[in-house]
C-alpha cells in the first residue's frame, strides 16, 4: 500500500511542477517577498483521496493481514496464521483512517460543498459512506460526528452501530441527488483526476445504489429487521445498480511501477519462494465444481501438471510434491484494488430472491454472478456454459441449502478481490469453511475473529470505549450478526 502512497506523492509533486505552478515555485525563493501559494482544489485532492480508499480497502488482504488466512485463500508452508489469535491492536489501520482516508473523504467534501461543486461533493459522500459502514461493520459501536471535529473533541462519544449506518446512507442518497444535480458547480471531475471511475457519474451513481443493497442485505438477520424486507430493499437498490463488468470500482496499478500491486508483491515475497500457495480446502471445493478458473488462477501439482492440489498452512513439502501455486500471469504488477465489483451485485440479488423463495430467479441471477467474474477473468465461453450447466448449481429449494449455495459461488468469485467473503461468513457462516483441515494447529477451528477489537489507547484515554471495554470477537461480531450458530454460547 505504501507504493500507491508513493505514487500519489510523486503524482502531487509532478503537479506542483507543472508549468502553471513553477512560476509560484521561482517567485517564492526570497523568503523576504512571500507570496500566495496555489490553491489546493478538489481535483488535486480528490486523486489523493481516491489513492487512501483504494488502499483501505485491501489492508487486509496480504498475508500479515489476516484476512487471506481466515479465508482460507493462501497456505504458508512451514509456518501457521498466528492472526486466528488476535489481539488489541488488530486492525488499528482501520481505525486510523479517522485520521487518514475517512478524515480527507470528509474533508473533500466539506471542501466542495462550500465551493458549490457538487460532483466533487458527491464522490466525496460516497467514499465516507464506504468507510463509515466499514468502521461500524468491524467495530460496531464507534465515534461519529465528533470524532471529525478533531482537538474539539478529545474524547469523542460513541453512538451505534445503527446511527452509523444511518449516516452513511444519508451520505449515499445525497451523492445520488449531487450526480445529477442541474448546476454542478464550477469544477466538474474529469477523468484525469477521477482515477477509479474516470468522471463517469452514471457509474459513481450505480455504485451508490449498489453499496446500499450490500449494507442492506448485511442487516437480514439484525434485530427489528427482516429478511425478506432486506431483501426487498436489496432488489430495489439494485435496480439502479451495476449493468456490467464496466461498472466495477478499482484502483488500477500500473505495469511501469515494480510492486506496486500489494498481491503482486506478497506473491514475490512468499515464504515458499515459488508464489503464494492455495489451501488444500480452496483447491477441493473449487475441484468439485471442476471449475475452470483454476486454469487461471493456478499452475498444476509439481506431481502431475494436470492435478490441482492445495496445501495444508504449516505443512512441509519436498521436492517432487510441491502443490500449486497461483499463477505468475494471475498475481500481475497490475492487478487492481478493488471496492466493488459487478459479480457481487448478482450474488446479492440471489441471495435476496432466495430469502423471497423465489428459486428460479436466484439461480438466475447467481448463474448471472457467476458468468460476469469467469468473463472478467478471460475464462472461454464454452467452459463457462458447461459449468453453469452442471446439476450441482441448479437451485436448491429450502432457503439454508441456497443461501449456502449462492454464498459458496460468491466466495469462489472474490478471491482476491473485496473483503465481503469476510462478512458473508460471520453474516451467514457460509462456505463452511474447515478450519482444521486447512490449517495445522489452528487457534480456532470454528471461526476466525469476527469482529476487531478496540485499539488500546482509545480503551485507556477515552471513557466512551473503555465503558464498552474489549468484546469477544471469536464469539460475537457486531450488532448485525445475530444468525443462530449452534456454537454460540452468548
């Protein structure tokens, strides 16, 4: 993550060089006739705020993350996730972005809509609403209003998880009203500096709707909510959502910048030496759908070619044994960060008409998933019709047996990609993902940590967090989860 920083500084110094800005530069050199400097306007800010995003929302992913552990995408050879067994401080990157992403998010859009530059504006909206559900989903209760008004308040109150999420979908709504606004202002982003979305407002729009239908379909299972009204509303967002792969949301790295991809660079820096290496649990459910993204995605066992194996974390292999690995043409410089990406917004419509009973419909709309990532990937139509041709995808009729159907498919679809396989898991404990097969002496074989702990310093310093004190994240999550597990004991 630190070379999309980099590249965003190098990006803002190119721009203070440019031939507009030398002149300020020269003039300014006898500190005894100082002048203005050049204003700081939404466009310089806006390719900087969008660089933080992209980066939050894969911090995660790489392997001192955790979340490619607990999903059970990536085996260390030799060695076991010692993130199963987290403690406070875990996940303090993601708090921090009070100070960082979600603070210049907020602070672009304070910006913007004191100039009247409403698109600016609505982007802006957009991107704090992605982090203020974000906090609440891994937090759960967590400083609002206050924490953005800095040394006013020191200690800022802590509202809930539900006040949060309010919030962050006013902010959606807004931005939806600002994209289409008769008067835009007097700066309109362009392509230039809308890096992920290319000043298209028609997809920032969608993008819109379709984060309200994931955070809608987050609260099936919440208290004074329920499923088939979620679902509702997930179909209703979607409506207006994404049409197509070009709608996805992603920060593209480029090819000329060594490791500038966070996947490109874990897959280098393997333990191993050869590459990242797949779960033996990965490889045999993607196998017994004979799935032909793997062909994509994987090289063959060093014992046969043709054979896909995974790898049990903490295993030792010997020459002559060696499982796959995900391919070098797969783990590229370039491969993207990525928000949102059209695939998910099928799987949660599935997953919505499933929970209507609507059975013909959800295999649809899944098989619909399913084809948009295989395309995305450059998997051949011919192989992707035999796959949605097979029986084993064909709609179960009983609302566990689809759900966990359809969450299956759309975790196959994510690898790599969003942190959703993370929350549909402590949402609705699909895949069932075998801990202990996977993984040697493995901290809890029933669930990694739902939810982050608080950092320390919030607990000593501010009264708010330490009256909440540190929750039991192997056992519950956030307000939202609320799903009957048989393991659960409170």
């Amino acid at each position: 993550m630190k070379k999309i920083l980099i590249y965003f500084i190098v990006l803002l110094v190119t721009v203070l060089m440019s031939a507009s800005c030398k002149k300020w530069i020269d003039v300014n050199t006898d500190p005894n006739s100082i002048t203005s400097g050049p204003e700081i306007t939404e466009n310089i800010m806006l390719i900087g705020v969008e660089a933080e995003w992209a980066s939050t929302s894969v911090k995660h992913f790489p392997w001192y993350g955790g979340l490619s552990d607990w999903q059970l995408w990536y085996a260390i050879e030799a060695s076991t996730p010692a993130s199963f067994n987290i403690a406070a401080g875990f996940g303090n990157d993601i708090w921090g972005t009070y100070n960082g992403s979600l603070k210049h998010a907020v602070q672009l859009y304070e910006k913007a809509k004191a100039n009247g530059n409403k698109r600016y504006q609505g982007i802006a909206a957009v991107i704090a609403a992605w982090h203020w559900f974000y906090i609440a989903d891994v937090y759960d209760k967590a400083p609002l209003a206050e924490a953005m008004k800095g040394g006013e308040f020191f200690h800022p109150a802590v509202v809930s998880q539900e006040e949060i999420y309010s919030h962050a979908n006013a902010l959606l709504d807004e931005s939806i009203t600002l994209f289409t606004d008769a008067d835009p202002g007097s700066r309109i982003p362009q392509a230039s500096d809308d890096y992920m979305m290319g000043g298209d407002f028609a997809k920032w729009t969608k993008l819109a709707y379709s984060i309200k239908a994931r955070q809608a379909m987050r609260l099936i299972y919440a208290t004074g909510k329920t499923k088939t009204g979620q679902a509702d509303l997930v179909l209703s967002y979607l409506a207006n959502g994404m049409t197509s792969n070009d709608d996805v949301c992603e920060w593209k790295h480029l090819d000329d910048l060594s490791n500038a991809s966070w996947f490109y660079n874990d897959w280098v820096y393997d333990y191993s030496g050869e590459g990242q290496t797949p779960t033996n649990w990965l490889i045999d459910f993607m196998n017994s759908f004979n799935d032909p993204r793997r062909y994509v995605m994987f090289t063959g066992s060093e014992a046969d070619p043709t054979v896909f194996v995974g790898l049990k974390a903490g295993a030792i292999t010997s020459p002559g044994s060696r499982p796959s690995r995900y391919q070098a043409s797969f783990a590229v410089k370039t491969y993207p960060d990525m928000v949102m990406v059209y695939s998910e917004t099928q799987f949660l419509k599935a997953e919505a008409y499933a929970l209507k009973t609507q059975w013909t419909d959800a295999e649809m709309a899944m098989k619909a998933g399913i084809r948009a990532d295989m395309e995305n990937m450059g998997v051949p139509d011919a192989s992707i019709t035999t796959y949605l041709d097979q029986p084993s995808l064909t709609m179960p009729t009983s609302e566990e047996a689809a759900q966990e159907l359809i969450i299956g498919q759309k975790y196959i679809a994510n690898i790599y990609k969003t942190m959703e396989s993370y929350f549909d898991f402590i949402r609705t404990g699909y895949p069932k993902l075998n801990f202990a097969y996977a993984i040697m002496n493995v901290e809890n074989n029933i669930t990694f940590p739902r939810r982050f702990p608080y950092p320390l310093d919030e607990v000593e310093k501010n009264p708010s967090i330490k009256a909440l004190g540190q929750p039991d994240w192997f056992n519950k999550g956030t307000s939202w989860d609320m799903k009957s597990f048989s393991w659960r004991t409170k």
